[in-house]
C-alpha cells in the first residue's frame, strides 16, 4: 500500500490526542476524521485503522522503535506488519534489520502482548493458564456484529437487504438475533440503519438482555443504562408491550438513548436520571426484571477498545469493584419478590464478576436473593467480547 505524508500526520494528530491529552481513541478518530474533509474511503479507513491498532500495539512499538518520535513510531508499526518503508527523510533513523533482531529476541509475553506490567501480573492471577490465551483473543481486532431490530424486520430480511447492497454478513448459532458482517465497512451510513432495522452490539452483549427472560407486559428496569443499546433489545424482546425503564446518572447518555428509541420505533421506554438514593427509593419493589449492567475495567471489551489498557490502573479496578458492590447493595430494592435481577459486566475478571456476586450473596442484603445460574464469556472460545452474566432470584 503506497504512503502518503497528509495521512500519516492524520494517524500523529489522533495519537497526540490520545497519548498526550488522555483523550478516549474513539472520539479523537471521529473527529480527526471530519478535520479533513479532502480524505477519501481509504485514506479514512487507513487513519481509523491504523490508529487502533498502534494503540493496541502502543508498548511494543515504543520498545523495538529508536525514539519517541511520531515517525519513528509509525515507521516501527509499518514494519513489524511486515512492510517496506518509502525512502523518505522522516525514516531515515529506522534500520529495518535492527528492529526485526530486536522483536525477535521479545520473550517477556507482556511485551509481547504489549500491555502494561501491573495488567500481566493481575491478568496471570486472576485467570491462571487461561489468561495468555485470553489476551492474545483480546488484541484481536473486532468483528463487526448487528443486532437485528426484530420489532421492524427479520434476520433474513435484513441479511438480503445488505447483500444487494454487497454488504455480506452471516449468522451465528446461539445468538438469534446476530448478524456478523464479513468485512469491515461503515454500516451507519446505509438506508437501513437510519430506518432502525439494526443496531451495531457485540454478539455477547446480546446475550445479557436475553439472560433477563423477559416477557410481554413486564416492568423491567435497566438501572445501568448508558446510551440504551440493552435497553433497546429488551423492548424488541418484550414485542414492544409493558414498560423498560432506562436509568443513569448522565443525562446526555439518556438523551441519546431517546434518539436511538425512536429511530427504533420503541414506544415503551422511559428514561430516567438516577439522582440520588431517592430516585432508587422511589422504584422500591416495582420491577419484574432488573438488569445491573455495571461500571467494570472494560477489559473483555479490550478489541473494540484497546485504549482503555493504558487508561486502567490497579487503583482504577479498585474503585471500580467499589461501585459494583455499591450498585448490587442499593438497587436491588427496586425489584418486586419473585423477581430476577440480572448482574452484568464486560470484564474477564473473577473479581469483578463471580466475587462480586458471593460478596453480594453473603451480605445482609444478598440474603433475600438466590443465584439461579451465571455465565463467563471469554473471547478465546466465543471468538466475541469477554461478558459476565449472573440470573438472581429474589425470594
């Protein structure tokens, strides 16, 4: 693939946002890319692309590259893919031998993995034999997977309608309303996704509304909501009839979930701001379903977001695990007697997931509620995003 200097300094700029200004990869992406409206398909899927994958990539590139310097980053990258570099002045301190000598003597598999020390050491402890093979799943690019809106079209329709667009996608067993897509591409600019016939959600996070066994007519609260993409699947499951509450202490993160409702034609979401502990009062025994699909480390999600590595820190986690106890303390009580709660993460590890339920079971609050079945997705055998899913009962 032929260089070009314009876009080089394009996958520099979104570097220096992120490294530098702790800005989050998706955003600086977005806006790097609308910086320049001159760039065309490929020159936007080369910035996009090759931005992610040098922030997967970040601590190995730096190790094996002769500087700090953007170009020597870049030209180190291009490399270690296996490409030859143009004889351009910006490369001329790069000696291709030399970094192929000094890759090959890598033996320390955090390196390798490039991820950060204290992460090896946490990772190694937490999932044992299988955190090596965890992580090598996880710095993986991801697939791109729809969620198909069954409340306005079905999985074959939709499949079809994308092929004659040369869109190619294909189904997944276990996951009936998937569509993975064969190719990269951006799908939000087609006709179909601006008629809400799809959302773009990772196959295991489809599984976490489908773990609610939710049913028509049901009063079902998403007390974690985000922007709504569960909240979204839960209305198409309940065949748009009962009621979904979105709740979540940002507002804009609500405000986009409505748009998304709509574009959807889901007429049974509500949004609500958590406000404080009067809001959760307020829903005391109300639901017949609650999802908590909680703050975590992201590292299942590690594919899609290979920036959060260097943004975690050992205390972040701690901080984390606190909030995952204090939502699974506290917002229970919004669930009805008989009803089933639904605890969440898209994290690997046992600390934040299978730990966090046994600390909540063995509390005072926990002792009302029975852990009916839980899950572990790992990216190295469903080939998508690492999830946790724990079905609870209150009694």
């Amino acid at each position: 693939m032929k260089l070009h200097n314009n876009t080089i300094r394009g996958v520099h700029q979104a570097l220096e946002a992120i490294f530098e200004l702790g800005q989050y990869a998706d955003k600086v992406i977005e806006r790097t890319l609308k910086s320049n409206p001159k760039w065309g398909a490929k020159d936007r899927s080369f910035i996009a692309e090759t931005t992610y994958e040098m922030v997967r990539w970040w601590r190995l590139v730096n190790f094996l590259s002769p500087s700090k310097d953007y170009w020597d980053l870049f030209g180190t990258y291009w490399l270690m893919q296996g490409n030859e570099l143009p004889p351009w002045d910006e490369f001329a301190r790069l000696q291709p031998e030399k970094i192929k000598l000094k890759y090959d003597s890598v033996t320390d598999p955090g390196l390798l993995e490039s991820i950060p020390e204290w992460l090896q050491t946490l990772g190694s402890k937490e999932l044992g034999e299988k955190w090596e093979a965890e992580i090598h799943a996880l710095n993986e690019e991801a697939e791109v997977v729809l969620r198909v809106n069954t409340l306005r079209t079905t999985r074959e329709r939709l499949k079809n309608l994308l092929e004659a667009d040369g869109i190619r996608s294909y189904l997944v067993k276990g996951y009936p309303d998937a569509l993975v897509l064969e190719e990269r591409q951006n799908v939000f600019r087609h006709p179909s996704f601006k008629e809400g016939l799809f959302e773009v959600q990772d196959a295991s996070s489809q599984l976490v509304a489908a773990a609610l066994q939710v049913e028509p007519g049901m009063r079902v609260i998403d007390a974690c909501a985000g922007a709504g993409g569960k909240s979204l699947h839960l209305a198409a499951l309940m065949g748009n009839k009962g009621k979904v509450i979105s709740m979540d202490v940002e507002e804009w993160k609500l405000q986009q979930a409505k748009l998304r409702a709509r574009r959807n034609g889901v007429s049974i979401f509500e949004p609500k701001i958590i406000e404080g502990s009067k809001t959760i009062k307020r829903l005391k025994e109300s639901a017949d379903r609650l999802l908590l699909d909680v703050p975590c480390s992201g590292l299942g999600v590690l594919r899609r977001n290979p920036d959060t590595k260097w943004k975690l820190s050992v205390d972040s986690i701690a901080k984390v695990q606190a909030t995952q106890q204090e939502i699974l303390q506290s917002y229970p009580s919004m669930l009805k007697k008989g009803g089933q709660l639904v605890y969440a993460t898209c994290s690997i590890l046992p600390s934040e997931n299978e730990g966090q339920v046994k600390k909540f079971l063995e509390s005072e609050v926990g002792k009302d509620f029975e852990l009916l079945e839980d899950r572990k997705v790992l990216a190295q055998e469903s080939g998508f995003d690492g999830f946790y899913i724990a079905r609870l009962l209150k009694k």
